[in-house]
C-alpha cells in the first residue's frame, strides 16, 4: 500500500471564488477604457440590448450595450464599421469569458464616417429615395413658408431677413437641436409634423419647407445625414429646401430634398421671389399690353378707313334697291292675274281630257259586263246539262257504301243472336280478365241494352283445351 500524501498549505478555492475574485481583479483594473475595433456579429436582441465583438487582425472581444446605453450611443451600430468604444471590462463567470459593458461609441475617424456615409447612400440610392420622380416642383410664390432649424442661431435671422428684403411671407418655425443626440430625431418629427397639419385648419400648412442649419465639421453635420431624417425628406408631401451647412457641405438629406440651397440664405432667395423684379416685371408687361392694344386699335381703324373708301356710299345702296324693290312689286302684282288665267285655262284642258277619259272607261266596264254575262250564261248551261248525270253518279256511289257499311256494321252479328258487353263508361268488354264482383256493365242485344252486375261468385274461367269451343259463364 502506497502511503498517503503529505498535507498542502496552499488554500482551496471554489469556482465561484475563483470567478468572483477574477471578475473583481478585471473590473478595478479596467473600470473605464477606451477600446478601437472593428464591429463584428452585431444583434439587437428583442429586449434592447446589443451584443457584438470588437476585433483587429489579431484578437476578438465580446461587448455588451446595455439598453438604457444603447440608446444614447448616438450613431447605429453596423457589421465592419470601425468605432471607439468607451466603457468597462468585466467576465461573465457562466462562460468563463471576459467582455466590455459599451456606454459610448464613435466612430474611428473621418475616413469610417466617410464610408459609413457612403454605404448609407448607395443602400437609401437603391431604394429610390432619391429619384427625380419623387422630388416636387417649388411653387412659385408661397403663402406660408415652414423652418425647421433652432431657434436661436443666425440662421433663421439670414432667412427671416432675406424674405423681408425679397419677398415679405408668412413664416412658420418648427424650433429643433440641429446637433447631438436627439437632433436627427427632431428633425424628423419637425418634418413630419408640418405634413400632418390640415389645409385650411387654425394652423396654416406651409407650401414649403426649408430644412437649414449653418456650417460645422462632418460630425456636426451627421444629424442630417441620418437615415429617418432621408426618409422623412423623400415621404414629404410638401416641397421641401435642404440648406445645410456651407456650399461645400453635403449631407444625404441634400439627395432626397425637392431642391437643394448652399446656404440658408440662398434657400430665401429660392423660395419667394424679389417683388421689384416682379413690380417691374408686371409694369412692363402692362406697357407692352397697352402698346399692343394701342397698335391694333390703330390698325384696325385704317383697315376701317380702307374698307369705308371702297365701300359705295349706303345712300345709293338704299336707293338701288328701292328700285329693284319697286320693280319686283310691279312684276308681283301683274304675275297673279297671269298665272291665274294660265291655271284656268289648263284646268279647261283638263277637263275636257278627262269627260273623254271617263268615256271610254264606261263604255270599257260595259264591255267587260256584258262579255262576264255571257260567260256566265254559257257556264249555266254547261252546269244545267252536267248536273244531272253527276247527282246519278254520286246517287250510286252512296248507296254502295250504304250496303257496304251495312255488311260491316256490327248490328248485323246482333241479329244472328251475339250480344255487345259494355263497362261503365260505355267501352266494349273484350277479356275475362275485366269481370271484377260489382262491376256494372251493359248488355246490348238486337232489339235492345239490358244493365247487368257481375256477381261475387264471378270467377275468371279456366283456359279450355284446345279446340273446346263452348262458351264460358258470364255471371
């Protein structure tokens, strides 16, 4: 037997122990760092947190954002994005794993946010957000012009100066945060908020919109390059004036916008108008309309002119047709007299053609009787001698159907001592198989019908031998 060994005074440690000492060690050592990586297997769990790995080319660590942090990071978290990421280290002793608790985040210079912005672009491009179908046209002169902007930089003060200089309107401002955290979604509500107002409601809807803010670096313009204030852009209803930033400046909102301003600034001065121009603009055109009016009213005078010197004068005009007035009455009233003595002697004409006509048709109808006449004579002569020997012939023929039907006749087999037996509705009774116990028939005989009932003794007879010719019993 091998002996037992030697007690250890190194100390036993649980699992639990071990982990929780670890999970201590990390978190007092790295309870606040700064971790840049790229974004790796990112997944927005259903209950708001984020869980997705940092990596380089030579480690991977696992993160966590919280919900309550996960929306304050400010920017949307996507696979290959490379950020900086502020927080702390812990362990998750289940796994035996260690991971960084997120709080902050932001993207690893200007060349990730370039390409961020970039790859943003192309995906909102091939949705059709920014197609020129969907852009509107700017009306001419609005009524109500909406802001959106914050209310208390120089921006609305450029713009509320320039309407003023240009063109005075009716200006509605929707107060925003145009940069931070928060400012996209203002933005969007800001838009939004002016489509939803009723035409004709307290609050007059605006014709147009201007989305302005002033000039600032790529980050402090990344509120107009978020995805819900591009589509809050494109789904407007109303035209909307993007003036973000300085000329140089582009932001996505810029694509997606029915027109897009330099500056806010250029922006006014796209939206209305300058009412000079227009002021002398219309009085020139009322001087070209009065000059035109002027012309073809003098034009149209000497065409008058013209027409009035080779027109002869209305006087002698009147004076010709008198004449020829005159004249037609004369010709009218000798006319009359003529014609009808013209009418009168024609209808003498006539007259006498038609006594001639009547005439010969008289004399034509009394021809034509009296050869019907004749005929009908000759006809009743012909009739007279063919009647009798047609009356004989038909006379013989009768009686030899007479006999004919005579011999046929069934009153004939009465007289030789056969009788005729008929049912109730007066049908001959041909077959035994009719006689039925209470039947009422009919009896007929030579000299007359006698009514019989077949008894209840009745019975059909039984089918005789061959060549038994005695008669069965009828009752």
């Amino acid at each position: 037997m091998s002996e037992p060994a030697a007690p250890s005074n190194v100390p036993e440690y649980t699992v639990s122990e071990v982990s929780q000492a670890l999970r201590r060690t990390v978190e007092e050592a790295y309870a606040f760092v700064r971790v840049r990586g790229e974004i790796s297997g990112f997944k927005r769990h259903s209950s708001g947190h984020l869980y997705f790995a940092l990596k380089d080319a030579e480690a991977v660590m696992d993160a966590v954002s919280w919900r309550g942090q996960a929306v304050k990071l400010g920017i949307a978290p996507e696979d290959g994005m490379e950020v900086i990421c502020t927080g702390r280290l812990t362990t998750y002793p289940g796994r035996s794993k260690y991971q960084m608790v997120v709080e902050r985040m932001e993207l690893a210079g200007q060349g990730a946010l370039l390409k961020l912005l970039e790859d943003r672009k192309r995906r909102l491009a091939a949705e059709g957000l920014f197609d020129a179908a969907r852009k509107k046209p700017i009306p001419f002169l609005p009524e109500v012009i909406g802001v959106v902007t914050s209310p208390t930089g120089a921006v609305i003060r450029d713009i509320l100066h320039r309407l003023r200089d240009r063109f005075p309107r009716r200006v509605l401002l929707w107060p925003v945060a145009v940069q931070g955290e928060g400012a996209a979604a203002q933005v969007a509500a800001a838009i939004h908020g002016f489509n939803a107002l009723a035409p004709g409601g307290p609050i007059p809807r605006p014709d147009v919109l201007i989305v302005a803010r002033g000039g600032g670096s790529l980050e402090d313009l990344m509120a107009f390059n978020e995805e819900v204030v591009v589509r809050a852009a494109a789904a407007s209803d109303i035209p909307l004036i993007s003036a973000v930033g300085h000329e140089t400046d582009t932001t996505l909102i810029d694509f997606a916008a029915s027109l897009r301003a330099p500056t806010p600034t250029a922006a006014a001065e796209m939206a209305v108008p300058v009412r000079a121009d227009l002021l002398v603009q219309v009085a020139e055109q009322g001087a070209r309309l009065v000059g035109c009016l002027t012309r073809g009213l003098d034009e149209r005078r000497a065409r008058v002119d013209h027409l009035f010197r080779a027109l002869p004068h209305p006087r002698r005009i009147i004076e010709d047709c008198t004449r020829r007035l005159d004249d037609r009455a004369e010709r009218l009233s000798n006319a009359v007299p003529t014609l009808l003595t013209r009418r009168s002697v024609e209808l003498d004409r006539l007259s006498v053609r038609l006594g001639h006509a009547l005439d010969k048709a008289r004399q034509a109808e009394t021809a034509r009787l009296a050869q019907g006449r004749l005929k009908l004579d000759q006809a009743g002569e012909r009739l007279a001698a063919v009647m009798p020997r047609l009356l004989a012939e038909r006379g013989r023929r009768l009686e030899a159907t007479a006999k004919l039907l005579e011999s046929l006749s069934y009153k004939g087999v009465l007289e030789r001592g056969y009788a005729v037996v008929r049912d109730d509705a007066g049908h001959p009774v041909t077959s035994a198989e009719a006689a039925k116990a209470g039947a009422a028939w009919t009896v007929e005989f030579k000299d007359g019908s006698v009514g019989v009932t077949v008894g209840e003794g009745a019975r059909k007879p039984r089918k005789g031998t061959p060549g038994d010719r005695r008669q069965g019993s009828l009752l």
